[in-house]
C-alpha cells in the first residue's frame, strides 16, 4: 500500500470513527479497525452484541492487518478507534508506534485459530503441495546450482519443479502485503518451504537478514498477483480460472467448500482439526488488541471484548465456529475471556 494510499485510508477511517462522536465530543459506541479474515466473526459478535439493547452496534471496518494497526496506533481519542483486529501478532515496529503517539496501554487477546489456505476450482485437477514447492514456484530469485548464485525465477509450469505437478502455469492469487494473511504466508509457507532447499538453510545459517530477504520476496512478473483484502474476490476469479491458484484463510475456503478444493500441504489437508492440534503446517492464531485506556470511556467496550470470548460466541459451539473461525480449546478461551475481563497490558514484543 503507498503513504498516499494509507493516508487516505487514515483518514476515512478517522472520519468514520468520529461519525459515532456524541455531543460532548465522545463516542458512543465501539469502533473496530484491521484484519478482513476476522472482519466477518466481529461484525456478527457486534450484532449479537448489540440485539441485548444496552450498548449501540459497533463499527467494525476491513483494512486488513497492518492498515488497522496503523490506524489504532495513531492515538488516543475519539478520532481514533478502540480495537484492532489481527490474523497475526502486533509487531515490534508497530508496537513502538503505538508508544510514541500516546497508545501505551494495550491489550492482547487471543480470540481463535485460522490456516492458510491454497486452494483452486473443484472443476480442476487436485493438487498435493509441500511448503518447498510453493516457495520455488513464488520466490522472486532462487538458488541455482549450475551457477552458484542466486537467479530470477526460471519456473513457469508446475511441473517443471516437480514432474508429478500438473503441466499448467504458476498462477497464484493472494493478500496485499498489508494483510496479515500475507504476513502468514510469507512465514509459515515460504519461509519454511525456503528452509528445506540446503543452500537456502545455509544462507539462514551465515546471514539471517538476507535470508529472510530471498525467502519472503515473491515474484513480479505475474506468476503471483497481489488482489485485494476481501477474499470473496479471489474466490470469484477461482471460479472463472479453474487453473489458478487462489492463497486465503480457512475460513473463506469453509465458506465455499461446494466450489474449491484445498491442495493438502506437506501431506496434511486443511481442517478445523488439524489446525487445533498443529499438524496443518500452515496454521496460525488469530488476535484482536484493546486500548485499555479508553475502557469506562467508550461505551461498551470491556464488555464486547468479553462478548467475543464469551463461550456462546468463541466456544466449540458458539455462532462464531458457525462463521468458519477456528475455537481454542475451551481452556485457552477460558484464559484468554480472563485477559479480557481483568485487561493486563502487553509488554513489548521481540519482533
């Protein structure tokens, strides 16, 4: 996303926030900024929320991860809004934004379990994929070995980096790289994937910060395509493209099962299961954080960060397992509706 982009998203938000501003220069109601994968369990909690009749509905908009950090750490206030959402942690360099413009107070909540997905048309051949598959065929430079170095990525087909793929081109949808999804793929799939190839595993070894660099920088020369934050779009060109691939959370794929198919990862097929115990490789928590300080001062919102812990809403039965989340076990939830009900503040994370 460009300055000019965020600042314009910034301010729209702020307009948007303030919108609820009451006239004594408050807000009367909770507003809720950040990722698009937990953009539909907060609106439903906000409805659910609000049908009791004590508090307004909050405002709940998607900007994806890194906008809705950018926008919760621009200050305190009622320009400002109260929650992020987040399909991964705050990072440090967001975290100490957050300090210097006054936002020194907040909350970490761990509200669930989502996987990343890649996944294409049911009307296409299925596909088995391993992490290393997937960084060779996005990575922007890979190792080749002919010339001990470091070269564009060659690959056009599947199959030309394993025999057994399908003889189709590399053509993958994903997140931006402000959404958290994106953050997760990178991590959970390309790095790892990255790791697997030796001369990759000893260039972590000798200089981690080049690593990362070769590992998480993805192809521009359309073999990945960033689409936007809404993944109800990527599913839409799965359908139109069965030979595309499509990268979003479980969720989204849960929600449109009777026209994808998940390709298995490592051996492992995405589900609500092997996400809960780790044996999907690409699994990941999801988070929402609250500025402690505008608790008792905005309306209801201690109160709706309890109602997306609660266990009607987040429990093994709860209406927000029936939006395609992921519940914690009920022991997590049980000590995370406690971060929610006695608010500690996070320390600073280390990275």
């Amino acid at each position: 996303m460009s300055f000019k982009h965020l600042s314009l998203t910034v301010l729209a938000l702020s307009t948007l926030v303030l919108s609820g501003c009451n006239q004594n220069g408050g807000r009367d109601r909770v507003a809720v900024v950040g990722s698009s994968t937990l953009f539909p369990f907060s609106a439903a909690a906000a409805e659910q929320f609000s049908a009791r009749g004590r508090f307004k509905t909050p405002r709940v908009e998607s900007t994806g991860t890194g906008g809705g950090f950018a926008i919760f750490c621009r200050g305190l206030g009622p320009g400002f809004p109260d929650i992020s959402n987040a399909s991964r942690r705050i990072k440090k360099g967001e975290f100490e934004t957050c300090q210097k413009n006054g936002v020194t107070e907040i909350v970490e909540i761990k509200i669930g379990y989502d996987g990343i997905v890649i996944a294409n048309s049911k009307s296409a051949t299925p596909v088995t994929l391993t992490k290393q598959e997937v960084y060779q065929a996005l990575a922007k430079e890979i190792y080749d070995p002919s010339k001990k170095a470091f070269v564009p990525n060659p690959y056009t087909k599947w199959n030309e980096i394993n025999p057994n793929l399908p003889a189709i081109k590399i053509d993958v949808m994903g997140p931006p790289p402000t959404s958290g999804t994106r953050d997760a793929f990178a991590e959970l799939v390309m790095a790892k994937g990255a790791q697997e190839v030796p001369e990759m595993k000893a260039l972590k070894e000798k200089d981690d910060k080049e690593f990362q660099k070769k590992a998480l920088t993805l192809r521009e020369d359309g073999a990945w395509k960033d689409s936007g934050e809404n993944d109800s779009l990527i599913v839409q060109a799965l359908s139109r493209s069965p030979e595309q691939f499509g990268v979003f959370g479980f969720s989204s794929f849960e929600e449109n099962m009777d026209r994808l198919q998940a390709a298995p990862l490592n051996g492992v097929e995405p589900s609500a299961e092997a996400i809960i115990d780790g044996k999907y490789a690409a699994s990941r928590s999801l988070y929402f954080y609250v500025k402690k300080a505008n608790v008792g001062v905005v309306p209801g919102l201690q109160e709706f960060a309890m109602e997306l812990l609660s266990d009607h809403a987040a429990g093994l039965r709860g209406y927000l397992r029936g939006r395609g989340m992921v519940p914690l076990h009920p022991d997590e939830r049980a000590e995370n509706f406690q971060v929610a009900k006695t608010l500690p503040v996070m320390s600073a994370p280390e990275k």
